[in-house]
C-alpha cells in the first residue's frame, strides 16, 4: 500500500484537498510529489546515532496531535507544520525549492504546493509519532522499520518496500545515497 493511500484512508488528502480548495485527487498527486522530501527529511534525522534524537524530536513538534489538527474541520494552524519543515529542511529556501520541484513532477501550482507542504508535513510526522507510540522505540526499531518501508528500504515488519513512493525516492536521488533532500539543498544552493 502506497503511503498516499494510508493518508487518504485516514482522511488527511480528503482534509488537504478541502482546506486548499482543491480536488482529491490533485491533493494526492500533489502529496505524493512532496512527500520524498519530507520522508528524506526525517531520514536525515534518523541517521545512526540518531534515532532517540528522531523520535524526541517527533513530541517536540507536537507528536501524534498534528495529524489531529489537519483532520480536524477548523483550518489548520500551519506555524506548527512550518515547525516541522524547518527542523527536517532547515531552511524555507529548500522548503520553496521542494514546492517547485513537486510542481514540475505533479503539473500543480508550486504557490498550492507550498500551501500543502506544511499540512503534509504535519501528517507524516503525526503519523509517525502515532507508530512510535504504538511499538518499541528502541534505535533502529519501529520508527527506523517505519521510515525503511516508507522509503522502500528495509521492510517494517517484514512487509513489501515504499513501491512507486520507493521508485520516484530513486529518481530524485542524483546521487544516489538514499535521499533526495541533498541533492534538493544542492539545488538550492546553485540557484543562488
């Protein structure tokens, strides 16, 4: 099952596309072009030595209520969502060059996509704080399994790999080091 799919089944493309003003199905083709950069983001965090760091940083930005608060019919707060783009981005130029770089895989408007991208953000980590909360936190366990079969690496639980997510994972990885995010930062920082 596609990562795009479990958002959707848990209400937060039906939520996103409300909110934006947009079809489901725009939503979904817009997430789906954004979220190699966010989950690359959190990888970045999850590196060895690092996962107790990841799952911490998971409750300092809000936890599991995040995905709370894009499922909820009041608009969205989305300071918190850019709290979580900044601490996995770093910057709102990588954050922008993401937005642009979504428009050209999924044909939406990078203004959309820039809305979209903190409300995505606050999904994923949501969602990933929920897992954590839900299994072992040990490092290398359920959130690292997590981020591996999101990623279309290491399975969690034994089950099948990120599929299509996976795929467009390796094309947007120049390099090939497993992450996208670095070759997006790279860029960034030619374009200035």
């Amino acid at each position: 099952m596609q990562l795009t799919d479990v958002i959707a089944q848990l209400g937060g493309i039906q939520s996103i596309a409300k909110e934006l003003g947009v079809t489901e199905s725009q939503a979904s083709s817009g997430a789906a072009a954004l979220l190699p950069a966010i989950l690359g983001g959190f990888k970045k965090q999850a590196q060895p030595g690092a996962a107790d760091g990841l799952g911490s940083l998971l409750g300092r930005l809000g936890g599991g209520s995040l995905l709370d608060e894009v499922l909820a019919p009041e608009p969205t707060n989305v300071a918190r969502g850019n709290d979580v783009l900044g601490a996995i981005f770093g910057s709102k130029d990588v954050s922008r060059a993401v937005a642009q770089h979504a428009s050209a895989q999924s044909g939406l408007d990078a203004s959309v996509l820039k809305r979209m991208l903190p409300m995505l953000a606050m999904v994923v980590t949501g969602m990933m704080a929920k897992q954590q909360g839900a299994g072992p936190a040990q490092a290398g366990g359920g959130l690292g399994g997590l981020l591996g079969s999101l990623l279309g690496g290491r399975p969690a639980g034994g089950g099948g790999g990120g599929g299509a997510l996976g795929g467009l994972m390796s094309m947007l990885d120049a390099d090939g080091d497993g992450n996208p995010l670095d070759d997006i930062i790279r860029m960034v920082g030619r374009r200035q």
